[in-house]
C-alpha cells in the first residue's frame, strides 16, 4: 500500500500520511469495497483460525456481503521456525480460501458457501516480519486497522465499522448483525460488545479462568459504582469504533501489551463508549506466551501457584473513587487548595496521590485554558483518566487499603447493588469451580 493515496477521504489521506508507514498490503476479495472490516490479528493461530472460521460461518449472513473478515498474521523477525511455518500455513490457507471457488476439506467448503469475504495481511515472511522493537499484537492491529481505512466503500453513507476480534475467540450466531444494527441505529462511535470466557473442562484451569474474569468484572464495577467515565471493559477482542472516530484519536497504538486499555482510553475520553448486549465474543480461556500480561498470562500464573490469586482491590478504594469523583466533578468551583482540603478529608492516601501527580500544576494549567464549562468538564475528564484512576486504586492498595480477600471484595460491591448472594464459605469452595461459579455470573449480570 502506498503512503499517498488520492482516492481516499481527505481526513483518512491525512491521517494514513502522518501515521501508516510500512510495505504490507492486504490480500482479499477485489469485487467489492466494504461498510464493517473485522481486524484480527493472529500469531501460530492456525487450528485456531479453522475454529474462529467455523465459528464465523454459523452467524447469520446479513450482512456478509459488506464485511472483510481481516486477519493480520504476525511474527517478529526473531520468531522460531515454528511460528512462522505455521503462519505460513495459515497464509497458504486463507490464499487458498481466496482466490478459489473450491475448497480442499470439508470445513475450507463450508466457509467458501457462507459468504464470508476473508482477507489477510502478510506481516509474517521475510521482510514483511515485524520489527523487533515495536513487533506484538498494538502492531498487529494497528497495521490491520490502518490498511482497513482504505478498503471501506466511502462512497456507501453507512457508518465505516471497524471491529476488532482475536484469532482464538469463537462468537454468538448473532454476532455480526447484532454489532452493526446496534451501531448503525443507535449511531455509535464507539462501543465493546459482551464477552465471556468459556469454561475449561480442567478443574483447576477453571478456577483460574473463573478466578481472572471476576478479577476484571470486579474492577469495572467498582467503577461504575464510583461512577466513573472510564468504567468500560477493555479487551481487545470486544472493541469497535466507526473510522471516524479511530482517526480522531490518532489509531491504535503499537504497545506489546495492554494496546486495548489504552485504545479504548483514547475513545473514552473522545466518546461515551456503549457496550452491546445481546449478543458475545468468547475469549480463549488458555495459558499463553503471546503477551506479557492478559488472560493468558493471568492463567500460567494461577496455574503456577506462586502467589494468592484470592485477592481484589478493598471496596472502600472505590468509595474513595466515588467521594473524589463527586467533588472533581461538580459544577461547584474550587480552588487547588479546596480540592486538596477535601481530598485529605475524603482520604490522605488521595491527597498524596494527588500531590504526587502535580494535581496543582495541572489544575491551574488546566483552568487557565478552559473558557467554558464545556471545556472545564471535558479536561477534568481528560486529567483524571483511566490511567490515572488505576494508578489512584493502585496507590490506595498500597498505602492503606489493602486487599481483600476475594468473595468477601465481591459479595461488599455486590451489596452496594443490592445484589450480594452471601459469602459463607464451606471447606471445599476454593477447590470447587461450581461454588465459585454463581459469583462470576452475577458479576456477568451487571458488569
């Protein structure tokens, strides 16, 4: 792909001239342009894209023939032979899946009479490798979702989807149609849409998996009980904007890890960013070497047993969250010293934190360029971002409020919802998935 394309929107030109760089190129059907690209990057995920493919042929069809399912296979230039023979398998597959209309199997036959337009981008063989600097899975899809920009029929006045899934994901039969109606009437810019991760037949991968899913629904309930903006789930196989919105926020980012977090961050703080229900992604439950944090790691380290997984941040650094968000976010107009005044009354954990992230400099800074409300309450939500607010839950873990024991965190966030199921624990229960199960399910219900 070149770096100059005339024949693009003057806003997707321009933000493929200053951000793009680099020879990949898609391979994918040419008889059409697209309204939704679903971007999945992918890394030694052979039999794992045969599985998401069969997954993809059971959802309804509706909107097939205006969707590229894009995969972006992937390895750095050290990558052992193994992972890249296997992409190069994965690439010889999807070739073929491409430019013929037979298949050599029964599952590449049952994907070729779906309708599903697939394509892929070579960022795997020779050159085309990632560099080992910046080479993971923000690069991936990051390649994938700029080379996306250039394959969307502008000429269509459908909203421009880009949706981001992983190779070793399945999905609902609805996922497709559910995620574009959505957005298309309700006019989203950016949204996620519902994700659980399946349950292990393995005892003790279960409880890891159960373990780490209430780790992450915990959190992002705390935060809605704070009322935060940022109380979002950022995974990176639920995440979806409008092309739009991914060229306001300047595109993905080429971070190894939590290259989600901070997308979804840059959204956020954009747009008010909608969660799509009624239909779910279904993370891979497995161990994993691909990131240096995530599920995959999550799971080898409560495998691993080297430390106490039974752990969440204290219910009452929420609380604290929730008395600060009150007073930052007034209307009401303060000084720095009033601001810092209430944060020591409300905890002196938030008024070091606040001390130690120059909450003085930036607040004067930040009054002295605002003219409006508007503008006061859009920075305000900027300063005190996602990041920052788990650093501020972080710091609070570490300088005063501890953490709590896991099902006792839980059924206290629950009971603030009305919700608790009333944690008594038998002798069994942290060997005993069924028991922690009901849980994760009522965590599922609301978070």
């Amino acid at each position: 792909m070149n770096t100059v394309l005339t024949d693009l929107p003057a806003d997707v030109q321009k933000y493929l001239n200053k951000y793009f760089s680099g020879n990949w190129t898609a391979e994918y059907p040419v008889t059409s342009f697209y309204n939704n690209i679903v971007v999945i990057p992918a890394i030694k995920e052979y039999k794992n894209i045969l599985r998401l493919l069969d997954s993809l042929t059971r959802c309804d069809s509706k909107y097939f023939n205006e969707t590229l399912f894009l995969f972006v296979i992937n390895n750095t230039i050290s990558a052992s032979d193994e992972t890249r023979l296997d992409n190069l398998n994965t690439i010889q597959y999807l070739k073929h899946l491409i430019s013929v209309n037979k298949g050599f199997d029964d599952t590449s036959n049952n994907i070729l009479r779906s309708g599903l337009l697939i394509g892929f981008i070579d960022a795997s063989t020779g050159e085309l490798a990632l560099p080992e600097k910046d080479g993971g899975v923000g690069l991936a899809r990051k390649i994938g979702m700029d080379i996306a920009l250039t394959l969307f029929n502008y000429k269509s006045s459908k909203n421009k989807l880009l949706v981001c899934l992983d190779a070793d994901c399945t999905v609902d039969p609805n996922y497709l149609t559910r995620i574009v109606d959505a957005c298309r009437n309700s006019n989203y810019s950016a949204a996620y849409v519902s994700f659980e991760h399946p349950m292990p037949e393995d005892i003790d991968s279960r409880l890891a998996i159960i373990c780490y899913e209430i780790f992450l629904r915990y959190y992002v309930l705390g935060l809605m009980y704070a009322r935060s903006g940022y109380a979002i789930h950022t995974i990176g196989s639920t995440m979806i904007c409008d092309h739009e919105s991914y060229i306001k926020v300047e595109g993905m980012n080429k971070k190894k890890a939590a290259e989600d977090f901070y997308f979804m961050e840059k959204l956020c703080k954009n747009y008010r960013v909608h969660k799509i229900e009624g239909t779910k992604v279904y993370p891979s439950s497995r161990g994993s070497w691909r990131v240096p944090f995530g599920t995959g790691q999550r799971v080898n380290r409560h495998l691993s047993n080297v430390q106490n997984e039974y752990l969440l941040y204290s219910p009452e650094s929420f609380e604290v969250l929730k008395k600060w968000l009150e007073v930052f976010n007034s209307l009401d107009k303060y000084s720095t010293q009033e601001y810092l005044s209430k944060a020591m009354s409300i905890h002196p954990s938030l008024y070091n934190f606040l001390l130690d992230n120059k909450f003085e400099e930036n607040w004067n800074r930040i009054v002295e360029n605002c003219k409006t409300e508007a503008q006061l309450a859009k920075q305000k939500h900027s300063w005190f971002d996602g990041f920052r607010t788990l650093k501020l839950i972080h710091y609070l873990r570490d300088n005063g409020l501890p953490q709590v024991e896991m099902y006792t965190a839980a059924e206290t966030l629950l009971s603030k919802f009305g919700k608790g199921i009333g944690f008594n624990p038998t002798d069994d229960f942290y060997s005993n998935p069924d028991k922690q199960l009901p849980y994760l399910e009522r965590l599922r219900e609301l978070a």
